[in-house]
C-alpha cells in the first residue's frame, strides 16, 4: 500500500491541482478509514525525506494529528 500511495501522490504532485488533489485525499482517507492516518504517520515518520515532496506540511500535521488522535488510550 505504501509504494502504491506513494507512486500516486508523485504522479499527481506534478501539477499544483494535483498536488492539492492528493493532499485532500489523504487526509480525507485519514479521516473516514480506520488506522490509514497512523500507517500514513508511520511512513512520514520512517523516511520523511522521501515523503517532503509528495505529502505538504499541513497535511502532514493534520495526519499526524488524526493518528494522535485515533491511538486509544
């Protein structure tokens, strides 16, 4: 899953629509999947030079901020 999200958001982050598209995406999936904003928050955290150019910074606190925010207590 993650080669796949990624291989997707390079292919989209070649256009500001796109790039914006894919944002929107994920943290739309963050919000209504179940576990996909910690997965995503692991992979930002794993090798964040490799996600810099394909996930913004406000994407990346809103995801990393829906797993907080999902992780039971």
């Amino acid at each position: 899953v993650r080669d796949l999200v990624r291989r997707t958001g390079l292919l989209l982050v070649r256009t500001p629509l796109g790039a914006t598209s894919f944002d929107r995406a994920l943290v739309d999936l963050g919000r209504h999947v179940p576990g996909f904003a910690a997965l995503v928050a692991g992979w930002l955290a794993d090798a964040p030079q490799e996600w810099a150019g394909v996930v913004g910074p406000s994407t990346r606190r809103m995801i990393e901020n829906l797993a907080d925010a999902r992780v039971p207590a």
